[in-house]
C-alpha cells in the first residue's frame, strides 16, 4: 500500500482579469457628429452701422457636449469720419445641451479691429490692434426639417474681457445673436 505524504506547500492564488468595460464606437453617421453653421448681425449706433458674419464648424459628442471653431467678420461704417473698418478672427466655442431646447455656451475670440484715430494736425489715420473677448451665456435652438439636422438658434451671451474703447467693435458687453445651422 501506498502511503500519501502531505507537505507543506504555499497557496496559489490566481487572480482573475479585471473586465475593461468595452469603448462604445460612435456609430452615428457623420452628419449627425459634424455641424456647419453661421450667424449674422446688424447693430446701429449713433456714429456707427455695423454688420457681422460669421461661419462655425462643430463637432457634436455622444451626450450634451459640442465643440467647434469659427471665424468672424464685422464691417463697421464710421458716419462720423466716413471710414470703412474691418474686424476679424477666429474663435473657439463650446455649447453644452442643458434640455431639449436651452444651452449653455462659451466662446473664446481673438478679433484684429481697425478703428479711427485723430492727430493732433486734425488729420484721419486708421490703426489697427487684437481685441480678446471671452463669452458666456445660454441660448435656445430650435431645429427645423423632417431630419432635425438644421435648425435655428437664439443667444445671449455676457463678454466678461469687455472693455469700452474706440477700437472695440463691440457697443455693450451684453450681445445678442441669431444663428443658423445645417
């Protein structure tokens, strides 16, 4: 007969892989991700007309946040001396969807304006410098179509970089604009 000997021997302990959960591949078409869009403005002040455009790309993620960057142009008629100024640049955004409708957003600017400056002679001269505006505000989208891939927006947006100054394009750090997208 056999005899069993029982020794002493350490515990193995085999340790079971930890799952990874599984990266879900964004499976929504490419124009359901990407966005192209613009708005448009039109202000009066007393000494001057101003007109904006301006064109945006975004990229939309899985939940509420999007993300993008633009450029904008605004025309300035200056009725006082008669000059035409230009201004623009680029601009990062980011707009989170709080419901259905309303959103947050915040957009950062960077704007090369020109402005008008008088000499001590009395003589006109244009100059030129970079305006930084950082904004932030909420809006109201409404899409439109049988698909809902355009739609309308609505914004309001506070300039917390504002400053009052003759080469600022901008007449309040309140803004107010209606977009579009496709």
């Amino acid at each position: 007969m056999a005899q069993e000997t029982v020794t002493d021997s350490a515990a193995v302990v085999v340790q079971q892989p930890v799952p990874v959960p599984a990266v879900k591949k964004d499976v929504r078409p490419w124009r359901e991700r990407v966005t192209f869009g613009g708005s448009t403005g039109f202000w009066i002040q007393p000494r001057q007309t101003h007109v904006e455009v301006a064109g945006m790309v975004a990229y939309h993620f899985q939940k509420v946040l999007s993300l993008g960057t633009g450029y904008r142009y605004i025309y300035t008629r200056n009725r006082i001396y008669g000059k035409n100024l230009n201004s623009y640049g680029p601009n990062l955004f980011a707009r989170a969807q709080l419901s259905r409708r309303i959103y947050f957003w915040t957009e950062w600017e960077n704007l090369k304006t020109e402005y008008v400056v008088t000499l001590q002679n009395d003589a006109i001269e244009l100059q030129s410098d970079h305006v930084d505006s950082f904004y932030a505000g909420f809006g109201y989208i409404r899409q439109l179509g049988r698909h809902k891939h355009g739609g309308i927006s609505i914004q309001v947006l506070y300039n917390f970089l504002y400053e009052r100054a003759d080469y600022s394009p901008y007449y309040s750090p309140v803004i107010y604009r209606i977009g579009y997208f496709f």
